[in-house]
C-alpha cells in the first residue's frame, strides 16, 4: 500500500520510466502495444490503475498542487522559450492565416457540436458539478488550438473533473491520430486534390537559422533551464493573486467569466512572459534542451492528474466520440473552404491543421510529407499555438458554458 507522497511519486516516477524505456525498445511487440495505447495516453491511464486497484492510500495529497504550482510553469515557459514570432510574422503568411482559421474552426466547431448532440441526446447536458460536458470540451479545446500543457491548464481554469477529462484525453488521442493518419495518406495524391482545389504555389521565403541548433548543455545551462521558470512561476503567481483582486474589486461581474481565478491569471501572465522571454537572448536555452525538460514535466504532470481518474467515464466514449468527430468535422471543413477561396495547395491545409490538432511534436512529421523546407516555419507555428490557445480555449469555455 502506497502511504505517503514521497511513496507516490517514487512509483509514478518509476511507471513513466519504463514507459518510456519500453516505448524505446525495436521490439514489435512493444510496437505494436503503443499503437494500440499511445505514449501519452500510458503515461494517463496507467497511473490511474493505482487507484482503481486500492494502492493507493494517500489522504490529502499534494502532489496534484505541487504539479500546478512547479511542473505547469516548467512546461509554459520552457515549451514557448523556443518560439520566435519575428520570422512567424516574415515568412509565415497564407500558411499562419490558415492556422488561425483553423483556430476559428475549433472554437466555433465545439459549441456547435455541443449544441447538436444536445438536441439529439439532451440527457449529456444534465451533469452538473465537474463532470459537466462542457467543462471537459473546454479542456479538448485547450488542446486543440495548442498541446497537452494547454489541455491541463484550462482542466484547472474550469475545474474540469478528472473523469470527464480522461475521456477527452482519450477523444483526442484517437481523433487526432486518426485524422493525422489520414492527411499522410492523402499526402502521394495531393496533386489530384490540388486539381480540384484550383490552387497555385505561394511564394514562401524560406526560414534561416529559425530554431536554435541542438548544441551540448554545461551545468549552467541546466541550472538556468529550471531556475528561469521556476522564478517566472513565483513572480507569476504574485501578479495573479493581485490582478484577481483588482478586477473583482473594479468589476464584481468577473466571477462570471472566470475571471476572479488566480488561475488565469497565472496562465496569463506565465503566457506574456514566456512569449517576451523568446524575444531575448534566453531563447538560445531551447538549443540545450529546454524544450525537452518542459516535455518531462509535462508527461509528470499528466501521471500526478491521472491519479484521480474515474474509469466508469468511458463507459459514455461513443457519444464522446460523435461530440468529437462533429467538431473536427467543423474545423476540417473551415480550412477546406478557406484553402479553396484562397486556391492554396491541400499540403497548407494539411500542416496547418495538424499545427492547431497535433502541435509541435506532430506537425513537423505532416510537414515532411508535403513541403520539407516548410518543417521550421510549421514548428514555430505550432509553438506559437502554446501562446494562442489559452485565450482561444478560455473564449470557447465561456461560450460551451453558455450552451
């Protein structure tokens, strides 16, 4: 029996480790097994088999605190130290326009899709409380406008309980690998597509020396990569519990937009200042490893929230499912329109797409299949998403809430 958290996080410690050592392995069975369950979703579910089994006997614990307070700065700030808006701005053109239309197609997409299955299966919108539907699609959205850092962020803006946010967790693995695996196979018949869409080649001025060259990290540059978001993260947290205080002291009404929360403040504020660090010398620590510390953090952070997972949840995955592929359906559908009107190839579709749906870890695996020398400038541009969906995906909230 697990009894204390040092306990506890010993054992999650030890279950991402051979995840990610099996995940490593050329064997097929291996292979095949993370097919069938993704990385991310092990690194979810797995931990939560501790609770379904009574291992775990932990009252109180403040590990899901201490993944809020320390690991979420660690993943905001590192994952967006390597984002350089200047040459997003220069070089990104038609392709960046159809990623923020993409964006649209999400927080226009869910509360339509909200609104339809309502109407046909009204009894999903009777929850009340944290497994309300709506909370969950809130997190879905957070995601895929950015990455899973986005998702868990909007999990604690809207109070999204954990059962309602492992079935999203699990809608967007599937939907999205889907639909990733779907753009790759139209990926050798784009030119018939592209026959169709009338389109033509833009002119793209191609990216140089966009993201920072991989180089070897010293011991400063390790200490700076956990000190920097951790002192971003206590500043961060002093100018939220102070703007909550102000905007409800200045407008009483905020409650009803979140807007009293520390919470979003935090993100807020974590947000501006990772976006403005980029645009100082820190963001040569991406070329250390930055990146893949937030990475780190992140996949921790997601073990410590699968703790509390209710499993009798997927038991509603079909309708889930249909609220999903509505939704992914509203968004394709935008782009498709837009990349018409403005007769560009289906390869922009493709990676802008996947940088709203897959981020930074997939878009650049599209890319390749459509347009190689694109594959910086579709990086940046989903990391730039990291930014964007935050507000995006707090707008959505408000909006699934009102539904």
């Amino acid at each position: 029996m697990i009894q204390t958290d040092f306990q506890l996080f010993g054992i999650l410690c030890l279950i991402l480790g051979v995840i990610f050592y099996t995940s490593g392995l050329p064997s097929p069975f291996w292979r095949r097994c993370y097919k069938i369950v993704p990385v991310m979703v092990a690194c979810y579910f797995v931990p939560s088999l501790l609770n379904s089994l009574d291992l775990i006997a932990v009252e109180n614990s403040q590990l899901p605190k201490f993944a809020i307070d320390y690991l979420m700065p660690m993943c905001l700030v590192l994952l967006l130290l390597g984002l350089d808006i200047g040459s997003i701005w220069r070089c990104g053109g038609k392709l960046l326009l159809l990623f923020f239309i993409g964006s649209l197609g999400i927080f226009v997409g869910g509360p339509f899709a909200l609104w339809l299955v309502g109407y046909m299966q009204p009894e999903l919108l009777l929850t009340q409380g944290e497994d309300s539907l709506w909370r969950g699609m809130a997190t879905l959205a957070g995601n895929w406008v950015g990455g899973t850092a986005n998702q868990m962020a909007m999990k604690e803006l809207f109070n999204a309980g954990d059962g309602i946010f492992a079935v999203f967790v699990t809608v967007n693995v599937v939907l999205s690998g889907i639909w990733m695996a779907v753009l790759l196979a139209l990926a050798p018949h784009e030119a018939t597509l592209n026959r169709w869409l009338r389109s033509r080649e833009p002119q793209v001025t191609l990216l140089t020396n966009s993201l920072p060259e991989r180089q070897l990290a010293q011991g400063y540059h390790w200490t700076l990569i956990f000190c920097l978001p951790l002192i971003l993260g206590g500043l961060a947290h002093w100018g939220a519990d102070w703007t909550a205080q102000q905007i409800v002291h200045y407008w009483p009404m905020a409650s009803s937009y979140h807007l009293h929360t520390p919470f979003i403040w935090l993100v807020v504020w974590l947000t501006t200042a990772s976006v403005v660090l980029s645009l100082t010398p820190a963001r040569r620590l991406a070329a250390y490893g930055a990146d893949r510390v937030g990475n780190a953090s992140l996949y921790l952070m997601l073990a410590i929230m699968g703790l509390k997972m209710d499993i009798g949840m997927l038991w509603s995955l079909p309708w889930f499912f249909v609220i999903g592929a509505i939704w992914l359906l509203v968004h394709v559908l935008l782009l498709l329109l837009a990349t018409r009107v403005m007769r560009l190839p289906f390869g922009y579709l493709a990676i802008a797409s996947q940088c709203n749906l897959g981020g930074a870890a997939s878009a650049p695996v599209v890319t390749s299949a459509y347009r190689q020398a694109l594959v910086p400038l579709a990086v940046l541009i989903a990391v730039f998403g990291y930014a964007w969906a935050n507000f995006i995906a707090w707008a959505c909230g408000q909006w699934l809430k009102q539904i």
